[in-house]
C-alpha cells in the first residue's frame, strides 16, 4: 500500500490535554483514509508545561508524569494518554513519527557563572565584545523527577550558546568551554554560522552531551515504541551528531528507524542536496523548495505549471524527499509564514499524493480544519479560519487504491498537467488531471488493458463518465482551477 504521513498536531492546536485523546479517538478513521503514519508533536515537557507547543523543551525525560514548570501534563496530556495513544495507531497499523528536539534547552532551574563574548547576531562569527562574565539559567536539575531515568544534570559546559544573560539586554553569548573553540561546525552558512538558533545551545561535541542523548533515545523508544523520528532543526546542527545519534538509534533498538530532518531553506535546493550529502542518506528532509513554489504558484496568476517540480528534492532525491503542502511553519501567523492558497491546495496535494515520487505528508488543517487567534508581526490580532482542503479525502483514498503502476506524464501545457498510473497486479490505476486557469481535458493513454471501460471522476467535481477506447485514450476533463482523478467503475 502507498505509504501517507499525516502531521497530526498545528501550532495552534487546543491544549488541556485535547490532542492525545483526540489522537486516540481518530486513529480508526486515519487508518480507513489511508493514513500509514502519524507524526506527532514534541511529547516532553517544555518550559511553560500546559502551554508550551513543545519546541522549547525542558525535560526530555518527562513525558507528562512529573510535577515541573507548572503541572504534570503537557499542552497535549499526560504520560499515560499520550502512550495510549501510541497504542491506538499502533494498533491501526499506523506508525509513529515522534518529534525530536535536540538542537537545545530551554528553562534551566539554577543560574550559573561563565565567561563568554557576544557575537553579532547576523554574522555569529564576528566577536563584538570582550571576554565576560555571565549568569545564566543554564542549570538543569530535574527537582521534579529527580534522577528517575537518568541522573545527568545539565550545565553550562553542555552549551555553546545562550541569549540571556541576568542583568543584561538580550543578545547571543558565545560559551567558553572545554569541547572546542568557537561554533560547531555546519553545513548552512547563513548568518556567519548557523549553529546558534535559540535558548540554551546544546553542544554536540561534548561527549557526555551525545551519550546522555544516545541513552535518551533508546529510553524514549523503550517507553513509546516509536517507528520514526522527525528531526527539529537539522541545519543548526552538526551531520556528524546526527550520524551518530541514528546510527546508534537504529543499532540500540534493532529497528531500522524511519527519519526525517527539518533543513527549511525554501527556494534553496542545493542546501538540501548538501545536507543529505554531509549525513549520508541517513535521513530524508521534508521538501521545503516545493512547498515554496506551491506557495508562489498559488499566488501567481497564470503560474506555468510546468514547473512546479523545478530545482526541488523530489526532482533530485526522490527517495529522500518528504512532500509537504504546508506545515505549521508555514501557516499565517508564524514566523516563516508562507501558506498555500486554499483554492490550490486540491491541485497540490494531488502533485505529492497520486504520483509516484516522495513520501507525502498531511497537515492537520488541511483534513479538519482550524480556528484560532494570534498576533500578527503588525502587533495587531487576527483570527484565522483554515478550511478543509476540497475532496482532501479522496485524494488520500486515491493514493491508497489506485495511484500504483507505470507513471507517465503529460506536462506539454503551462496551465494543465496530466499524468497516469497504469496500475499493477493488485490495483486498477488512474488519470489525474487539474488545472491552474480554466476547463480543460487531455488526451492521455490509460491503457489497453481498460479499453471499453467506462471511468468517472473519484473527486466528484464532474458528473459525466468517459468511456476508454480500443487503443487505451480518452480525453480527460478537469474543471477551471481544480483538479479531477479518474478511475475505473
């Protein structure tokens, strides 16, 4: 069966507890729909407990069972709802992608005495100051689980890094310490380096930091039984770590570990293929440089359609390449806000899920939708309604029953792509074709094997049903800025 990622969680995603119970509830319908794997949000404690997205994580060893930065639950629940939820897509036959985050820390318990110099924050290797002292919260001492787990305890000499300093304005300080001189090296040189991005810097090369994170993943699968991680910003640190941590991951738990890294570098595909290079394929990347020309043909009338696989992982690493329409990067509000237009997201989400190449990923809205309210970079508030995504279930049901077999492709017109699947021994395949500008049909060969056969549209946006001729043609209709997929009565 054609494997579909489903990101199950939004930036802006209820709290009190909402999403293990939710996720437990609708593990039965994700696997009818066709979803194989559910990543999930970052399930350890972070800084503000009830609240906190998870991206700024505290403890990872508390995952909702220990009374620490104000409650024992998470923002999504508690330990025991969380792995309950594990077991009901397990039980689905869905796989877990969990959400790691070990580019830092943030909410240190004690405040420490180092000597650092500031660095400019868009060149973090030009030095603007002279050696100081500091105090900062880079003291990690558990009170609330204590040494259940693991007994290390988090100190300055695990940082390269950190952005507050008590008595000071915020900036970032470059640690002095016994692991090595300056920044780790990486692969993205944006800002100078790249390796500091926020909060307490962890530093990879110290090797009681990699140890106690070889011993974290092991535990972490211990507990949960995950079957992939998905990797928070792999471009703030070293492929080296990384290379290591999966390795020993994959050894330690015997299981051959599905991983995704998150290198958002949109439009800037040779930063992908660098950093697939520096690991050595030991991990797939979500395809930022396609998300990005969704983005920008959904915002550009008469976008030439042909090239929409243009300079994009998929295009060149299509084993390595995770598909995404949006994410909860790219959603409004957020920082790196670039989200496709809701009259396209049909036309994209049949580009990633009905061709052959790439793992293809859901967003959350996308299948739900979404309400919420934040401020915008204006100061002001808006309230943002997401829809649901136009026949979004029916292109994920299309991937699982038809979208298998020989693909060829008719990219000859700027405004109308067409392909087909032939199907296999086991599937009747399909023709798809969608449409940036008004109505069009296509002629495309399906094949002999359905000559005779009558086909209708599985989205349901035409009613009329085309019948395939002796040769295995027919002309394939799809109406003005949508997308039709044909199949077999």
């Amino acid at each position: 069966m054609n494997g579909t990622m489903i990101q199950f969680f939004h930036w802006y995603t209820d709290g009190d507890s909402f999403l293990w119970k939710h996720t437990k509830d609708q593990a039965t319908y994700l696997s009818d729909l066709g979803i194989t794997s559910a990543w999930l949000p970052p399930a350890y404690k972070s800084t503000n407990a009830g609240f906190s997205v998870g991206y700024d994580p505290y403890d990872l060893f508390d995952l909702g069972e220990f009374d620490q930065k104000g409650g024992v639950a998470t923002k999504y629940g508690t330990k025991e709802q969380y792995l309950e939820a594990v077991k009901a897509l397990k039980e689905n036959k869905i796989q877990v992608i969990a959400d790691v985050v070990l580019n830092h820390k943030a909410g240190g318990d004690e405040l420490e005495k180092f000597r650092v110099v500031k660095v400019d924050e868009n060149d973090r290797d030009k030095v603007i100051s002279d050696v100081m002292e500091i105090e900062s919260y880079t003291k990690f001492t558990f009170p609330g689980r204590g040494d259940k787990y693991s007994n290390f305890k988090w100190d300055f000499t695990c940082f390269s890094g950190v952005d507050y300093a008590e008595g000071l304005d915020q900036a970032i300080f470059q640690i002095f310490n016994d692991h090595g001189e300056g920044w780790d090296e990486i692969v993205d040189t944006e800002k100078g380096n790249y390796d500091y991005l926020m909060y307490n810097d962890i530093e990879h090369r110290s090797p009681f930091v990699r140890e106690e994170l070889n011993h974290w993943g092991k535990w972490f699968h211990d507990e949960t039984g995950f079957d992939g991680v998905r990797l928070d910003a792999v471009k703030h640190i070293s492929p080296g770590f990384y290379r290591e941590w999966l390795t020993l991951l994959r050894s330690n738990t015997g299981k051959d570990i599905f991983a995704v890294g998150e290198y958002w570098a949109p439009g800037l595909l040779p930063h992908l293929e660098a950093y697939i290079d520096s690991t050595e394929g030991c991990m797939s990347l979500f395809d930022s440089s396609l998300q990005h020309n969704f983005h920008t043909a959904s915002k550009t009338p008469d976008y030439d359609l042909r090239k929409i696989f243009s300079k994009t992982l998929v295009g060149s690493h299509p084993d390595k390449s995770v598909t995404v329409v949006d994410n909860h990067d790219t959603q409004p509000l957020q920082a790196l806000e670039a989200p496709v237009e809701t009259w396209f997201k049909p036309l994209a989400y049949a580009l990633i899920l009905l061709r052959k190449d790439g793992y293809p990923c859901v967003f959350y809205p996308d299948l739900y939708g979404a309400s919420y309210k934040d401020n915008g970079s204006d100061g002001n508030e808006y309230e943002i309604h997401l829809e649901k995504v136009d026949a979004i279930e029916e292109l994920i049901r299309a991937r699982r029953d038809f979208a298998y077999g020989e693909q060829r492709d008719y990219f000859e017109d700027a405004n109308c792509l067409g392909w087909i699947r032939e199907g296999d021994d086991e599937h009747s395949g399909c023709a798809v074709v969608l449409s940036n500008k008004e109505a069009y049909h296509k002629p495309m060969e399906i094949g002999k094997r359905y000559a005779g056969q009558t086909f209708y549209d599985y989205t349901g946006h035409l009613e009329d049903k085309i019948t395939i001729d002796e040769n295995g043609w027919a002309d394939f209709p799809c109406p003005a800025g949508n997308v039709s997929v044909w199949v077999a009565e």
